[in-house]
C-alpha cells in the first residue's frame, strides 16, 4: 500500500500545483480585464465580414487595441463567455481602454465613421464632388444614381431627378457606404424639413411641393441671407401673382449649363438672356419645371411663408444684401446707384490705384 499511498501524494502535489497555476491564470485574467491598454495614436482596425471570434481578438489585438493576445482570447473564452457575434467593420481606437471597452464596441457594431458637410445652395455634381472628397463615395456613380427617375421615384421624388433634395446637412457614415444609402438618407432629412416648413405653411400660399422646392431653390440662389430670405420670396410671389417672368439670373446660368454642359458658367451675355429654354425665367414665363439646387430649412420655410411686401424687384448691394422695391422707378434708381455708379467709382479707384 505504501506506493498507493505515494501515488496519491503525488496526484495531491498535482492536483495543488494545477490550481495555483490555474488560479494565477485566473488572477491574470481578471487584471488584463481591469488594465487599460493603448494611447492617444489612433489604431484602426478592419475586421473582414466572417471573421470568427478568435481571428476578431486576434487582429484586434495585432493591431494594438489589446495587449495580448493569448490572454484576450482566455478572457473571452473563461471570462467573459459572450455568445454575441462580433461584428465587421472598420474600428478605431484611441486612448487607453480596457478590454471589455474594446470587444463592447465590436459587438455593438460602433464603426470609425466619417463626416461630409453639404452647403445650401449646390447642385447634384457639386453634392456628388463633396462626397467624393470626403472618401464617401465615387461622384460619377452618385450623380448617375442621383439622376435616376426610377430612384426618385422609390424615395417619393415627384421629378425625374434627385436636384433640390440633396437636403444641406452634416451626415455621418461608416466606411464605403452604398451610394443609395447615401442618397436616401439625405432625402429622408429633406423631409423632415420639408415637414417643419410645411407646418408653418402661410396663408393663402397654395404651392404644390414641386412648386414651392423650385422657388426654394431659386431664393436659396438669390441670397446668403436668411433675414432676406422671406423678401425675396414675397418678390416672386408677387411676380407669379400678376403673371410677370420671374427674371432670376441663376435659373438663365443653370439653363445655359444644361444646354452647353461642362463646366458650370461664370457669366450671363444678352444672348443668353433672350434664348429660350424651360429653365430661362427671362424668356419662359412662371416657375422652371424643377429645382436649380438644394435649398435648406430657411428657403423652404421662406418658399412657403413669404414676408407681406408691396416689391417686384430687388437689386443687389454687392455686399449680399439687397436694396427692395415696388415699382419701376425704385428699381431703376437702385440699378443706377448699385450696378452703373457702384461698379464705374471701382474701375476709377483702380485706375487711381494703378497710376500711383
């Protein structure tokens, strides 16, 4: 018996030494849990649709959000025991997090996200060109999709294209997001705030959408002031009340970029004036059959709720603001003061400026 004896002694040293090794790894375990790892040094990393757990903690921890692999993959296993999936996607990392920090954000799906800002006022190439420059997309392809009937149909667009309802916004994306993502989003908050803009609809003011987001777009064009929005859309009101042409140079410069293409033009002749096209609101009388850009939230509410004003005309100040009146005679003053007098005191200030 005594060799049982010593067997059993042995099995007991075994069995002792097992614990403590297993308790350490345990202890270990539990303060790689508790232990914030990394820096202020953004760590991004791609976890590829598929990637099974072990390859996630792997990659992760390749890529410096943890600290070790092998005991990141015993927490995952011994401790944590999570069941979720871990989900792909782009991850970054920045600053010293604990494990469970790093494996909550994958579970989650928190992906790196990017930015792109949209001001008021551009057309569908300029939205497709911003997005493009902000790595969200390819520009020929938005636009292509932009200029879809069948698209805008889907999104509830009543025109064959998306112009005017690239709604101005900052929006926020995951990596390489589909380019119908993109684009329904961006007409989704357009109808947010086509509904605040509706809510607070004047009265009498009886546009249809496509009539009032066409006229949006047009006092978005005419102006950078919100202030003055409401004015310049009580003068086209007024003009479209006593059946008068709209006479809007940036309806003439997008007819005259439909009819030649290219690149968009920088000035008007008389020519292009008097050439008739649906979008030339000096030839063609009313409102052109659609949008010439994306108005925001002020020209849409401005479109549907005009300022009560007696003008028909407006005459710019060259500083973004406007001088406003009601007949002839004002507009006639205006024009001499800030388009004939304002521009011939410039030439001669400059002739000064160069003899001297």
């Amino acid at each position: 018996m005594r060799w049982l004896r010593a067997a059993v002694g042995v099995l007991f040293l075994v069995v002792v030494a097992a614990l403590i090794v297993g308790a350490k790894l345990y202890l270990d375990v539990l303060r790689f849990r508790e232990t914030a790892h990394g820096s202020e040094v953004e760590k991004v990393v791609e976890v590829p649709p598929g990637t099974n757990a072990r390859d996630v903690v792997r990659l992760l921890a390749r890529g410096g959000a943890l600290s070790d692999e092998r005991m990141a993959l015993r927490y995952l296993r011994y401790v944590k025991r999570d069941r979720r999936p871990l989900k792909s996607g782009e991850y970054a990392f920045v600053g010293p997090l604990r494990p469970d920090e790093v494996l909550e954000r994958v579970y989650r799906g928190e992906v790196k996200t990017y930015q792109v800002t949209i001001p008021e006022g551009l057309r569908i190439d300029e939205v497709a060109e911003r997005i493009e420059a902000a790595g969200l997309g390819n520009a020929a392809e938005l636009m292509a999709l932009a200029r879809d009937p069948e698209l805008a149909r889907e999104l509830g667009v009543p025109f064959p294209t998306l112009e005017g309802y690239l709604f101005p916004d900052t929006y926020t994306f995951g990596r390489n997001p589909k380019a119908r993502l993109v684009l329904g989003t961006m007409v989704g908050r357009f109808r947010a705030a086509w509904k605040r803009a509706e809510a607070g609809r004047g009265a009498g003011v009886t546009l249809t959408e496509q009539q009032a987001v066409t006229l949006a777009s047009i006092v978005e064009k005419e102006t950078g002031q919100i202030s003055e929005r409401p004015r310049i859309s009580c003068v086209f009101h007024n003009r479209l009340k006593r059946q008068m042409k709209l006479q809007t140079d940036p309806t003439v410069l997008y007819a005259k970029w439909l009819r030649r293409g290219g690149a968009w033009p920088t000035n008007l002749s008389r020519a292009d004036l008097e050439t008739p096209h649906p979008y030339n609101t000096y030839a063609v009388a009313g409102l052109p059959p659609g949008p010439i850009a994306s108005p925001g939230a002020a020209a849409l509410a401005a479109a549907l709720a005009p300022a009560p004003c007696p003008d028909l005309y407006f005459v710019s100040r060259n500083d973004g603001t406007h001088v406003f009146c009601p007949d002839l005679r004002c507009h006639a003053a205006a024009v001499q003061k800030w388009q004939v007098d304002y521009f011939r005191e410039k030439r001669r200030a400059a002739r000064t400026r160069a003899r001297t």
